[in-house]
C-alpha cells in the first residue's frame, strides 16, 4: 500500500518495514516485529501500519523522526495465528485493519475495538460514499453498520468474482474485478460496464485500481503493466516494462496530492508524471539512435539521427521507418519555401513524400541560411567552406562553391556581404564576399571572443550571437566587434557551462542548454531586451549530445528535443510550477569527532559549546521528473546575505561559536519560488568558563586578586620607599667619604708638592754643594801649584779648604735634609736590605733624587768610574733582577 500524509511526504509498505519518501531522501523504518508490512495508511497527524500480527500506528517526534506505537497488544489474544493484516480504511472517527479472517474497527476517542469475523474469509474492505464495504469470499458483498454486517448483494458476481475496487459513479456504485473488469451496481441490478481493453486487461488479471482526480481510472495488473482509462472507458495510456515500466506487475496504485500516479510493484516503486508537459520516447531497440535534428513537414514528423532519416506520421502510434537513401548520419533538417532539406554526411538531400533527392553530392552538409537578397538562393555550410544553392525552374540545385575560404562552416551567420563563421578549433571569421558570392574577398580572423570548446554562432532577430564558456556576445555591425553581454553571461556564471550550442526557431526563441536548464531567449514585449526563460530539465535528464544539442519548433506550443536514445516534447503553454512548501526535515548535532544527535525541528533549540556542528537536511516534496528544486539558504548570526542557489538538500555548519542563530531556508521549483521560508532558531551555549555565572565569579576573583595586588603594590613600595631611604643615606654616607677622600686626595697633593719642593730644594742645595766642593777643589788645587815651595801660609788655607770641603759633614748635612723631604726612605731600603753599608746608602739617596753619575761623582769626590763600579756593587748587594733598572728600583721603594 501507499498513503501520503500533510506535508506531502510519501509512504509505502515495504518488505523491510515503513519507507518514507519527502522528495529529496528516503527513510526506513524497520517494521516492530521485523515481518513485511502489508499496509499503510496516513490519518491525520498518524501513520496507520499493519503487518505480521500486528498493527498500529508512526507520529512524528519532535526530532522529525516517526515513532512506533502499538495498538494490537491490548487485544493480542483476539488476533488470530498466522494473520496478517493487509488493508487500513477509515470512517468518521473508526480505523478499520483488515485481515483475510477478520476487521478490527477501532474507535480513536474511547480506544475500544469491535471485531468482526467471517467463517468463509475475507477479500477486500472498501470505503465508498460514507460506507464501509468489504467481500466475503463465496458469500457476497457486505456494508458494516453500527458495528454489525449486513448483507448487501450475494449476487454472482459478489460471489463468485475478487472485487480489486469500488467507487462511486453518477448514482451507482462502479465494481472493478480481477478478470472480468468493470461492473455497475445499482438498485441491487449489476450491468457490464465496457470498455475497449477489456480483453487485455482478462488476460493481464487486475490486481490494484485506482480512480483518478480527472474521474479516469488508473488499472494495475499482475503481468501486463499500467492501464490508464478514461471515464468513458477508452484506453489513455498502456505503460508496460517495454515503455519505461520496472516491471509488469502493479500491486498497488496511488494518486498523490499533485496527480502524480506512484505505483508499487513487484519489485520497486515507480511513479508517473501524469500531469507532466513532457513527454518521453525512449529508443531501447537502437533502431533510431541519438537524434541530431527535427522538423514537422506537411503532417509527417522527420527526426534526423546517426542512423539515417526517420519519420512517422504525426501524433499517432506509428513506427518510425527510414527513408530510403539517407542511412548514414543526419546533421540538419531546413525549411524553405515549402521544400525540406537534409544535411547529410554524404551532401545535401530534399525530402519529399517519404522519399530523398540528392543535389550536392561527396561532402558533407552542415546547415542552411537564406541568402539576404535573393530569396531563390540558400548558403549552405558544409565541411569544406560555404557554397550557394539556387532554385531553378526544375527545382533546387547545387549553384557555386564560394572559393577562398576552406574550412568547415558548421555554425555561420549573413549580414550583408558578410558571413560570420564559428569554427570550433580556428575561432570566428569574417568572410567579405563579392556581390555575385562565387568568391572571398577578405578574410578576418577574430582574436576575440576566443575560441572555445561546443562553442556556436546564431541569429535572433536580425542580431548575430556568439556563445562560448567565456559568455555571450553580440555583434556590433556598426564596426564588426562582438560585444559582450555582461547580462546574458551571468547564466553561464550561476548554472555550470555545458554547451555555447544556440538554436533559433520559429517564434523568435533562441535556445541553449546548461547544467540544470533548458534555456531560451525572447525579445521584451516594450523593448528590445532579451529576456531570459528557463525550464527546468537539468541535462542529466536531457541525456543530449553535448555540442549536438537540437530542439526544434513541432507546434506553436510543442517543441522536439533530441537525446541520445531517441527524443522528448514539451508543451510549453503547460509548464507550469506549483508553489511547494519548503519544509527542514532534520537537525543533527555533535562533537567534534563524536557520532552526531537529532534534535526538535521545532521551537527554540539550545546546544552545548561543544555541540557546535550541526547538519540541516530540507527538502520541498515534489516528485516530477523533470522539475528539480533548487535551495537557497542563509545562518543569520553569521551571515546576512543568502548563499547562491544549489540543488543540495542539506548543509553543514562546523564549530559554530557561541550565541543566537537563526537558520533560514527557501526553495524554487522552476521559476517559482515556495511559499515560505523554513526556519529554525537555536543557540550555541557559552563554554562553561565563559558563563554568566563564571564571569561573576571571576569577578570576585579580579576584585580580590586586584586588593591583594593593591597591597602588595603598598607593601612594595614601602619597602622601596625604606629602602630608597637606607640608599640615600648609603649615597650621603659615600658622599661624605667621597669628600673626605677628596680632601685627603687635596691634602696629599699638596704633601706632594711640598714633597717635590723639598726634593727640589734638595737638589738644588746638593748642587749648590756640588758647585762648593768643585769650587774649593779646583782654589786647592791652584794653592798647591803655587805652593810648591812650601809657603806656611798657604798651608794654611789648604787645611782649612780640606776642612770646609770634608765630606762627612757634607754628607750629615744632606742626610738630615734628605730626611726631612723623604722620610724614611733611608729606613726601608736598609731595612730591605740590611747589607748595605753607609756609602751604599748615601749613593742610593743620590740616585733617589735621580742624579747622574757624573753629578754624583763630585759629591763623592771620586771618579765618574768609580761611580760606575759603585752602581754595579750595589745591584749585586739587591740582588736585583737584570731587566729591572738600579734607578727605577730605587724611585719604587
């Protein structure tokens, strides 16, 4: 069974338990009693389950997920070994689960149950016109009434036939049966019903009926696929395996909110876009091939392929059948002035009556462009450069080759003399014909726009356009630059380039592909801007050649669009796209490297600092084929501008920092956007430490920390304050013997000097002496000379000069005065060396006052030899060293 609850989600009873589809993913929630669930039905905010022996019902939690609850184990002895519960109905307040032995109606206000039995078994029930209807095997159809049943009709067909279903038609009742399809029950009278496939639909044994919105039915067989019946009974449509069915057996059938049918079969789930504008022809025989081009011509339908020339006639069920003469590979179909033509590998062909007339022959044809004056000529493209066709009284033929210009013309356009050529591998040319075009005159290689991979060239409007992976550009005719335009290019920017692939048609639409879209351009009704149109086919669906694209005007509204297994159409007056509800259908959070946690989708949610990852998952709940939605979100409390739009239903979030989010999300399906914007506010909790309790905390903690700094702060600089107090004082103190320093510093320099004084005023007295001494001298000497002949009176002044020049009291004289100006010295050097006689004393006081030998000589009144010898005596009594000096020993001590 399938069932469908308020938010479009979508559930099937499945081998493994409940399954539960929202659009975008699936959820299994496996059955309670791991058996098969065989039912399922959505009443109100519950999921109603039945399976193996058990039943009861899902409800949503507030963390999205569905939650299990029994009913049957109240009454666990009332149900019956081995049963299995195969249908769910409702009525007013009553769920009824079904059985093939029994019905168990259970009232949702008082929670009792009635049971009703049957010896013979049970088939189906059936809620129809505010009654509840169920077959008995072999005994009738029945209706419960107050709780009881009452016998409606045992008629043979009640008896004997399996009714699949019944509705209610006009004012009786419509019975669908396995093999004998459809009967009207009225005033107890049953009457055929016919319709035209009733005997397909016996031999394919009706297993599931579905009656549609539009009053149609849709019929599931067991080996025979899908039949879709119109309310008058004619045969719609018939899906087999062979026409895109998983397989042929139906077992059940549902029509969802939007009127798309969902079918469960023997194996799978398939659903039919029953309002869809797009419809499939899928080639699984490889006969046709991927088709390149498409045209409707006086009522038959071409498609071009790699396989050759196809056509049919135009809505009908008809095969497709090649033409003869055009097996080989089909570029494109042209036409003019009530003539078809083919561009072929092998040239060019016209097509008429199912039949090809080859005029260019050898060379392949690309495409065809009017020429801008004469209307009885055509240019056409082919692999070797342009060339002209003409019509002439006995029909089209080849004209002229336009010589000069040799490379393959796939994608051109004309204005004037000019021809715009776009060569994938070369880049665009401007190729200048002469009037007559027989030749190129110039040829101008365009350095930009580049060239560029599916790269094309085209026309709209009289306007020449260019498309690339670089953007699109439009050519100014006034000085032959391409332009480009920044508007149309940003289609490229927000939808991924798959083809610069432009194909004009008949209505003033240029169309290209990209990743998600078909797109087209129309001119503005009040100016001559483009506008920009989007369907939403990505080109995964398209299954198109890439740089092949082709899609062609069938009717005013219908267009034909290749694939590479054979082609669809669209209707573009149906197209339209319903304003779904975006809905988020998860929160999970967790820690960093810790398994993840649902949370309540709804109300305000609060999450740890360490829960800061967290995953949304949404989804708009549409199922067409060929309409993706596309999300849109933003994190406010993080962001404030909406993220660009992507088909990814879920985003994460990693470490989020603490405070308030709110999470928005919106969605478009097509050009549509949904109806709301979903929205879930939460809050990423501080850390602990960064609570407003711990901030209190460590407030009283600053407040004391900062009083103990404070006095410790105060202690400080009270000890610095004694401390710069006991510094001062040392610093007075210092200064104060630095003072009494420098006086004595003072006193002794003054000592000094009067020191040198004295020792001036010495040596200026031993010279004054020297001088003396040298002065008697030189009179006693002249006395002697004189006297030689012994003159008692000079005798006389010679004794006395001996007397005053005598050397001891000389010397007693300059010791008593050398003491006095160098105290002591005479006392350490004796006692330094104790072996110094009074000679060696008296020499070494000459030498304290660094007096020369020659000066020394007179005072000794010897030689200056002898002064010499003196010296080295006294050196040997010091035992000084060689390299230390007599004087400078001396002048040390």
């Amino acid at each position: 069974m399938i069932s469908q609850d308020g938010n479009n989600y979508l559930y099937f009873a499945n081998n493994e338990g409940l399954l539960e589809y929202n659009g975008t993913a699936w959820m299994l929630y496996p059955t309670p009693n791991e058996t098969i669930m065989r039912s399922v039905k959505v009443i109100g905010d519950k999921i109603y389950t039945g399976c193996y022996m058990e039943f009861g019902y899902w409800k949503r939690q507030a963390d999205g997920l569905l939650k299990y609850y029994s009913l049957s184990k109240s009454i666990k002895k009332k149900i019956i070994d081995d049963e299995q519960f195969w249908n769910i109905a409702q009525y007013d307040h009553w769920v009824i689960f079904q059985s093939l032995s029994q019905i168990f109606i259970y009232d949702c206000k008082s929670g009792k149950y009635n049971i009703i039995t049957s010896d013979t078994g049970m088939n189906k029930v059936f809620a129809v016109n505010n009654t509840i209807l169920y077959q008995t095997f072999s005994s009738g159809l029945y209706e419960i009434e107050n709780g009881t049943s009452k016998l409606i009709s045992n008629a043979p067909l009640f008896a004997n036939s399996k009714i699949v279903n019944i509705f209610s038609k006009d004012d009786c009742l419509l019975i669908q049966t396995q093999y004998d399809g459809f009967y009207e029950f009225k005033n107890n009278i049953v009457t055929k019903w016919a319709i035209e496939a009733d005997n397909e639909l016996q031999s394919g044994s009706v297993y599931s009926c579905q009656m549609l919105s539009d009053g149609s039915f849709a019929l599931g067989t067991v080996s025979n696929g899908i039949f879709i019946v119109s309310p008058q009974g004619r045969v719609t449509y018939h899906i087999t395996q062979n026409k895109g069915l998983s397989n042929n057996t139906a077992l059940s059938l549902f029509e969802d909110a939007d009127k798309n049918l969902w079918i469960g079969l023997d194996n799978g789930i398939n659903c039919i876009n029953m309002q869809s504008a797009v419809h499939n022809l899928v080639d699984d025989t490889g006969f046709l091939g991927t088709v390149y081009a498409s045209v409707l011509y006086e009522g038959m339908l071409y498609v071009g392929t790699n396989q050759g020339l196809f056509s049919k006639p135009y809505n009908t069920d008809a095969d497709f059948k090649l033409i003869p003469g055009t097996k080989g590979q089909v570029w494109s179909l042209y036409e003019y002035d009530n003539t078809l033509f083919c561009g072929h590998d092998y040239g060019t062909f016209i097509i008429k009556n199912n039949s090809a007339q080859q005029i260019v022959t050898g060379i392949g044809t690309w495409k065809f462009e009017r020429h801008p004056t004469n209307k009885n000529l055509l240019i056409q493209g082919y692999y070797q450069g342009l060339a002209l066709l003409e019509k002439t009284p006995t029909g089209w033929k080849y004209k002229n080759r336009i010589d000069g210009f040799n490379y393959s013309s796939r994608f051109f356009a004309v204005n004037g003399n000019n021809i715009y050529v776009s060569h994938e591998y070369k880049g665009i040319f401007r190729v200048t014909v002469d009037p007559e075009f027989t030749k190129a005159r110039k040829i101008f290689t365009y350095k930009s726009p580049a060239k560029g991979k599916n790269a094309s060239l085209s026309t709209l409007n009289g306007e020449i356009y260019y498309a690339s992976k670089d953007g699109i550009f439009k050519l100014n005719t006034k000085n032959n630059e391409f332009i480009k335009q920044q508007q149309l290019s940003k289609i490229f920017g927000n939808d991924e380039y798959t083809s610069g692939k432009l194909i004009p048609d008949n209505s003033g639409k240029l169309w290209f592909f990209t990743k998600n879209y078909i797109n087209y351009f129309s001119s503005g009704k009040l100016n001559s801007d483009l506008k920009h149109n989007i369907i939403p086919i990505p080109s995964s669906l398209t299954n198109s050649m890439l740089g092949y694209e082709n899609i062609s005007q069938i009717t005013a509204s219908t267009y034909l669009i290749g694939t590479t297994d054979g082609y669809y159409t669209i209707n573009i007056n149906d197209i339209n796209f319903k304003n779904y509800k975006v809905l988020i259908t998860n929160v999970a959070a967790n820690e960093l490297n810790k398994n993840t946690f649902n949370s309540a989708i709804a109300g305000q949610s609060e999450f740890t600092y360490s829960e800061n990852n967290l995953n949304f998952s949404y989804t708009v709940p549409e199922y067409s084929k060929y309409v993706n939605a596309d999300f849109q979100y933003k994190l406010e409390g993080m962001q404030d501008e909406w993220s660009e739009w992507s088909n990814k239903s879920f985003i994460s979030f990693k470490n989020l920092p603490p405070g308030d989010y709110t999470f928005k999300v919106r969605a478009k399906t097509g050009n549509s956007l949904s109806v709301n914007t979903a929205i879930y506010s939460f809050t990423i909790l501080k850390p602990w430490y960064a609570t407003t309790l711990a901030l209190i905390v460590y407030l009283i903690l600053a407040l004391i920390a900062a009083y103990l700094v404070n006095r410790a702060y105060k202690n400080y600089y009270q000890r610095q304050k004694e401390k710069l107090i006991e510094e001062n004082n040392r610093l007075l103190e210092i200064k104060e013997l630095e003072n009494e320093q420098e006086l004595m510093k003072v006193k002794n320099d003054q000592l000094q000097q009067e020191f040198e004084n004295k020792n001036r005023e010495l040596a200026v007295s031993t010279m004054n002496l020297i001088k003396k001494n040298e002065l008697l001298s030189l009179i006693k000497d002249d006395l002697k000379k004189t006297g030689e002949g012994g003159d008692k009176s000079l005798k006389s002044v010679i004794t006395t000069i001996n007397k005053n020049i005598n050397e001891d009291d000389t010397w007693d004289m300059f010791k008593e005065a050398f003491n006095n100006a160098d105290k002591d010295f005479l006392k350490k050097i004796k006692k330094a060396h104790p072996l110094l006689t009074p000679n060696d004393l008296r020499l070494c006081a000459y030498l304290r006052l660094n007096l020369s030998s020659k000066e020394i000589a007179p005072l000794l009144n010897i030689s200056v030899r002898s002064v010499e010898i003196k010296r080295y005596r006294l050196r040997k009594k010091m035992d000084l060293l060689h390299e230390l000096g007599l004087v400078e020993y001396i002048l040390s001590v």
